[in-house]
C-alpha cells in the first residue's frame, strides 16, 4: 500500500468541539431541575438530536433547537421564557467560541504537507464550519475541503472518485470510529482513529477494537504512522 492522499476529520481531531457540547449539556441539565432528573435529561435530549438529525443535521443549531424541544417537553410547557433565551444564548456563545487547535495539530500538518495531497473532510454546519476552518489558519493546507451532511461508505467513495484516488491509497484520519474509521475499511482504505477525551454518544460504535485500522494516542505520532505503510 503506497499512500498518496491523506483525509482529515476537524471537529476533535483538529480542533476542540465537544468539550463545548459537554459544558453546554451540565448547564442545561441543572436548569431543568426543576422539572427533571438530570439523568432523564440527558436521555431525553440524546433522543430529540437523533430524531432531529433528519431535519436540522449536525452541529450546533440543531443541538441549540434540540435544547429547547426537550425543555419545553420535559417541563410540559412550564418552562419560562427565560431560560428559553438561556438555551438560545448558550448555542450562540458555542457558535463565536474561537477555534482552539489540538496540540500538536500545526506541526503534524505542516509534516504531512507537500509529501501528501491533504483533504479535509468534516461533518456539521456548512457556515459554520467554513468559519472555523478560515479561522484555523489550516485551509491552505488542504487541496481539498469538504463539509458533508453525513459521513458514510457512499459520501467518501465520491470524495475519493473526486480526488481520483483509490481506496488503497487512500488514509482517513478521525476522532469517531463510527464515522471516520469503519466506513474507510468498507471501501478497503487505510484509518487511523485518533480518540479525543469526550465521544458523543451518538458516535459510539459497540465494539471498537482495532480490526484492519490504527489506533494513535495523538495526531503527533500520525506522520511517523504513516511512513510505516
């Protein structure tokens, strides 16, 4: 196997995001107290984003609306208008957090750049996300960048038919192995997961042990990774 073209997830392996959720998620969880347990809350909440996937995507939006659906519901309508512009003010203050890189991130890029074709590819928000990815100082690296609705076999067989490279050649490097490892191994690619210290549960696959991909304790060990293939 000779790589030729390395694919970066963003969101947790570039750059922090779910610490926000997490942080946003006890804070909603303690204000709805008053009608719910706060594990009933949680359980609750991973519901409506579930359902809501259909209709709003990923990112923070549509957990914000996500937010307020299960807040109303689990007060049964009680909930004060109040914390309703809470909810909605927490989901902007997640929307302007600036963008803090992932250490080591700088320096893994800039060793991959110019000895690989790099392409960028993430999940979420479109606007969103095209801001974070300006505001990283990153994007030039990247020949290729990618915002998807979903990440499946189907959504990176035509991002590689795109690129005109084949799976063999091909290394996708992510945080969740439910969206950036197990779809890479279907089309017969190379993954690296590279775990951050907080996976939404949505992203939690029953079994994750490393059968036909890699697993890295940061993205520093990635180019040395790499060179071994």
């Amino acid at each position: 196997m000779t790589i030729t073209t390395v694919g970066l997830d963003a969101d947790d392996t570039l750059w922090h995001s779910e610490t926000y959720f997490s942080v946003t998620e006890e804070r909603f969880r303690a204000l709805l107290t008053p009608w719910c347990e706060e594990a009933d809350v949680a359980g609750r909440l991973l519901e409506r984003e579930r359902v809501n996937l259909e209709i709003f995507g990923y990112g923070i939006k549509g957990f914000t609306l996500s937010m307020v659906e299960t807040a109303i519901e689990a007060s049964d309508g009680a909930i004060p208008t109040g914390a309703i512009q809470q909810i909605i003010q927490w989901g902007k203050e997640m929307l302007t957090h600036p963008v803090e890189l992932l250490p080591g991130v700088t320096e893994a890029i800039d060793a991959l750049h110019g000895r690989y074709r790099l392409a960028l590819i993430t999940k979420g928000d479109l606007f969103h996300q095209e801001s974070k990815i300006a505001e990283s100082g990153l994007a030039e690296r990247f020949e290729s960048i990618n915002v998807l609705a979903e990440k499946n076999s189907t959504t990176y067989g035509t991002i590689l038919s795109r690129l005109g490279v084949q799976p063999r050649d091909f290394a996708m490097v992510g945080n969740s192995v439910r969206s950036d490892v197990l779809p890479l191994v279907e089309l017969g690619a190379h993954a690296v997961h590279i775990p951050y210290a907080i996976t939404w549960n949505h992203e939690v696959v029953d079994d994750s042990s490393p059968v036909g991909w890699a697993s890295l304790g940061s993205i520093s060990e990635l180019p040395g990774h790499l060179e071994t293939l």
